[in-house]
C-alpha cells in the first residue's frame, strides 16, 4: 500500500504541496539542475526539453529561466481563458516544481561520453558506439514523460478544471510554451 502512496505522490504532489512550498522546492531543483547541467553539458532548451551541449553556466541558468517563464506565463494565460478561479501562485509554485524530473538528466550527464557532433554527421549510427549516450537517451524518455505528467496535474488541480476543457487547453498551452521557449532562446541566448 505504501508503494501506492509514493508512486501517487510521485505523479501529482499537488494535492498535498502548492503555493510558495511548491515554489521553493521547484526554485531549488531548477538552481541545482542549471548549477550541474551546466557542468555535465545538459541545456534545457525548451519547456520538455533537453540536449548535450557545452553551455556555460549563464547559458544554463538564462535557458532554464526561459524555459520557465514560457511555461508559467502561457499556463496562466491559460488558465485565465478556461478557468474561473486560481491563482497566480499555484501556477507559478506548481509549473515550477513539475521540472524537477529533469534533475536526473543533469546528473545523469556526468556519466555520459558524447560522440563528437562532426563525426556524427558523418556517420549518424556512431551514436551507438557511446553506450553511455544511448542510456541517457533512454533515460530522457521516462523523465519527460514523467514531467509532462506533472506539468498535466499541475494545471489541473492548480486551474480545477477537468474533461475535454481540460485536455484540449492543456495540449495547446504546452505546445505554445515549448515553441515560446524554442524562439525566445534562439533570439536572445
């Protein structure tokens, strides 16, 4: 029964943890995985997304706090069109804590060899040479996921909408802050 419990709580801490809680919390993941993805060679170039480059570390922290932004900002908007009750901070503190799967990603970068991207274009299937490099791949899938779930329950439970509403609004937002975020980045970074 307690596996039950902690897998739930995994998948939507936003029934027991919001507001500023649920902000401090996200605000420390998001400074720790700038802090080791800038060391690791982990950019999070987009809301749901990831890629080893070397980045510096205002990179890292000016790609994150996009990334950020972007999805804050188009969630609220958002929920301003579809729901009648919420507020701001729920949106800020749970958007921010729903990132903290990436975390993994910035850890796991320490531990992966990247072929090097000129020998890649010559010969794309290199990339399975680097054993650490097809795990990290893998592993990106799961916490992706992971994250858009709770992204999915934040907005939710944050917004108290449910259904088709639900579904549609929720699809459109994630769509626009990742596209947001891609633009914005590529204008300013």
């Amino acid at each position: 029964m307690k596996n039950k419990n902690v897998f739930g709580f995994l998948m939507n801490p936003f029934t027991r943890i919001a507001g500023w809680q649920a902000f401090g919390l996200g605000l420390f993941f998001v400074v720790l995985m700038g802090l080791l993805g800038a060391y690791s060679d982990i950019a999070f170039d987009g809301v749901i997304d990831m890629h080893m480059i070397d980045i510096s570390l205002l990179q890292s922290f000016l790609y994150l706090g996009i990334d950020l932004v972007c999805l804050v900002v188009v969630m609220w908007i958002t929920g301003l069109i579809v729901s009648t009750n919420f507020r701001f901070i729920d949106i800020l503190g749970t958007m921010t804590l729903a990132k903290a799967p990436f975390l993994l990603l910035s850890i796991a970068g320490f531990f992966t060899a990247t072929p090097d991207l000129s020998e890649i274009y010559k010969n794309p299937y290199i990339i399975f040479q680097s054993v650490s490099f097809v795990i990290l791949i893998a592993l990106s899938i799961p916490v992706i996921i992971w994250s858009i779930t709770l992204i999915y329950n934040a907005f939710k439970i944050s917004c108290d909408i449910k259904g088709s509403k639900l579904t549609v609004a929720f699809i459109i937002a994630l769509l626009v802050s990742e596209a947001l975020s891609k633009v914005l980045i590529y204008l300013f970074v």
